[in-house]
C-alpha cells in the first residue's frame, strides 16, 4: 500500500463542495473516478477538509491509499489524464503513513474577493461583484476584531447540539483593496460551516454602513445564533493555501 499526498486546485462553480453526495457532482467523487482507471479498483480521498457550493481553491490537499507502485511523475501524468478541465492536480509526493490531509494540518488560508468596479465576465465565477460602494477602510478596521481566540456561535450555522464547542482561533485577519478589488485574507487551523463567508458577509455589511464597526465584537460576546444575518456568496470564496509541519 502507497499513500500519496495531493495538492490540487479547482473552479468551484460547477462543483457541489467537496464531499461525495449523491447524484451530485463533487470534487472527491471526481477525483476517486479519476483514480480507477489507473489502480482498477475503487478508492477513497481524504480532503483537508469540506468545502461548500461554488467555492473554489487554488491549494487543496488531499490523500489516498493505492495498490500500486509508479513514479510521482508518472502518478501526476495519469491522475490529471483522467481529471476535467475544472480541476488539476498541480503535485503528487509519496509520503508516509503518519501524514493525514485533515488531521495533519495546521493552518488553512481563505481569501473572499469582491469585485467593486470593471465587472469581468470571465471572473464571475470566482468573485463576488458588488454594485454598490464599500468603504474598505472601515472593512480593514472592522476585521481585526476577528483575530484572536473567540466562540464564532453566532459566525456559523452548525447547531450547538451537533458541536458545542464553537470556540475558534483565527491567526490572522487582514483586508487589502485597489481601486477595483478587495480581499478579505483569513487564516486559522479549522472553521465551522459557512464561518468564512458570513465574517466576509458582515464585513460587506460595515463596508455598506448598514452596521457599526463595533458589531463584529457585539456578536462575538454575544455567543447567540442568529443575531448576525449576513452571509457573502459562495463563489468569491477560495482556499489559498494548507498548511502543514
């Protein structure tokens, strides 16, 4: 048995998130269709994690357990041979048994773009394009209440009854602009669902001045579901980059 890590990227748009769902096409079924017609059998990938509707990324780690011996080189050529054009697989390493994709990383990096002028047809599956205007600066400023060690309850939709402990570190927290564009970068170890995009979503909120600066905190000490109702679409949001040791 050889267990390979995989580093690959793909164009969420047409991708129902990462997780196998019936009758639904995902990025791990795809990626396990695409292992068969080399090892002949069926296999299964272990992601560093899920990923929702419509996003993307650029660095996703993933691995698998094969029985049989080629190359990296040669693993990289066969997989990608069988992979659509919406996803690539940029990196092959044979590694050992110890590595896990999900349980081995230390740090995820996301980054949520919005588009504020020139709309880009080709970009749309990849950026959320917002008419209006946003005041970038108040984003920034807003964003800093997120770093930190802080209960994301009401950053999240997982039910406290399904994981009561929503208690989440956040490494780092930064908002850069251009005329034409604004990332909102953020990194941490592990997210609860939807957390990314409704941090980008009230932040587009005190961009818009449709909340205070300070709100960020007041649901943050709050710890109550609901009481921020803001979630940015999935389609701006793209994993950048996994960590590991």
């Amino acid at each position: 048995m050889v267990r390979l890590k995989l580093t690959l990227s793909f164009l969420g748009y047409h991708f129902e998130g990462w997780q196998k769902m019936a009758h639904k096409r995902t990025v791990q079924e795809t990626l396990e269709n695409a292992f068969f017609p080399i090892v002949k059998e069926k296999v299964c990938v272990v992601g560093c994690g899920r990923t929702d509707k419509h996003v993307s990324a650029d660095h996703y780690v993933a691995h698998v357990d094969v029985n049989k011996h080629l190359s990296e080189a040669a693993w990289l050529k066969a997989i990608n041979a069988h992979c659509p054009d919406d996803l690539h697989v940029q990196d092959v390493k044979i590694v050992d048994e110890s590595f896990h994709a999900r349980y081995s990383v230390t740090s995820k990096h996301y980054v949520y773009t919005i588009r504020v002028k020139n709309y880009h047809v080709k970009q749309y599956m990849s950026e959320y394009f917002h008419k209006y205007p946003l005041d970038a600066i108040r984003m920034k400023e807003a964003a800093q209440a997120f770093i930190g060690t802080h209960d994301f309850t009401g950053f999240n939709v997982t039910p406290k009854a399904l994981k009561e402990n929503q208690v989440r570190t956040i490494q780092s927290c930064e908002v850069t602009f251009d005329d034409e564009l604004i990332h909102f970068h953020v990194k941490g170890k592990a997210f609860l669902q939807y957390q990314v995009r409704m941090m980008a979503g009230v932040l587009i909120a005190i961009g818009s001045d449709k909340e205070s600066i300070g709100f960020i905190s007041e649901v943050l000490e709050a710890k109550q579901k609901g009481m921020s109702r803001y979630k940015a679409e999935a389609k701006g949001l793209t994993l950048k980059e996994v960590f590991y040791d």
